[in-house]
C-alpha cells in the first residue's frame, strides 16, 4: 500500500491560469512560474518514491502550505506566525495551490489527478515557506 510524504521548499505557488497566444488559432499554454514549480513538486515527489512505479488506485492528497510572513506583520501575529498558528486567509487560494501540488505529481505518485479521491488544504503562515504532502492509498472498491 503506498503511503508517502515530501515537502517542496520554497513559498507555495499556485496553479497559473492558462495564458494564450495571439498566433494562429490561440493555443493555451500554462505560464513559466508554473511550470517550473510542478517540476520542482515532481523532484520531490520522485525523490519519495524511491524509484516505485506510479499507483493506478484512488488516492488521499493532503498538504499543508506554509507562506512567508509579511513584512506588514505586527510582533503579536510574527510571534504566532513562527509558531506556525497564525492562518494565511491572503491572496492566493487554497484550491489553485492544492492544484499545483496535484498536478506535479500526476505520473510520479498516481497515474492522473482524477484518482484524488479525498482531499485537505491548509495554508498557514511561517518563517520557513514551504509545502508539506502526504499521499496515500485508499482502500475499498473503486469504479
């Protein structure tokens, strides 16, 4: 049964919505920053899969998103922020970072996203940025 956990350093960056191009017939194509982040999930996710084919059952996602804390920050929300206690309710929401995450490790961990069967987002605040997934397989019938 597959069960694993990594973590993407670095601040959580979400899903980028599809950009167009004004040549011939305005084909869509997903924004550099984004791109490059799913690669950096799909290191990680690769390095925690130690070399295991990808699972083809339904699967549970979950990550916890860690944001930098503002520059803005009072001393009572910084304090609560190192902590790892103090919310991030910011731009950015929660569904497009889960989706990036999602989508880096569609082919490493399960063969396509629509395996994610159950699912859970938190986004928090700290002076360590960075994003936590655990994954695992779900056991019962599946269709």
């Amino acid at each position: 049964m597959l069960k694993i956990a990594f973590t993407v350093e670095g601040e959580p960056i979400p899903k980028g919505r599809p950009r167009f191009t004004r040549q011939q017939g305005r084909r869509a194509y997903t924004p550099d920053r984004t791109k490059n982040y799913e690669m950096q999930v799909g290191f990680a996710a690769k390095a925690a899969m130690r070399g295991h084919r990808p699972t083809s059952l339904p699967v549970h996602v979950s990550i916890k998103a860690f944001f930098p804390i503002p520059k803005s920050a009072k001393k009572a929300e910084r304090e609560a922020a190192a902590k790892e206690q103090l919310w991030h309710c910011g731009k950015c929401d929660s569904d497009n970072v889960f989706k990036s995450i999602a989508d880096g490790a569609i082919g490493i961990v399960y063969d396509d996203d629509k395996q994610i069967c159950e699912m859970a987002c938190t986004k928090m605040y700290s002076d360590h940025p960075r994003v936590e997934v655990d994954i695992w397989e779900l056991e019962g019938a599946s269709r």
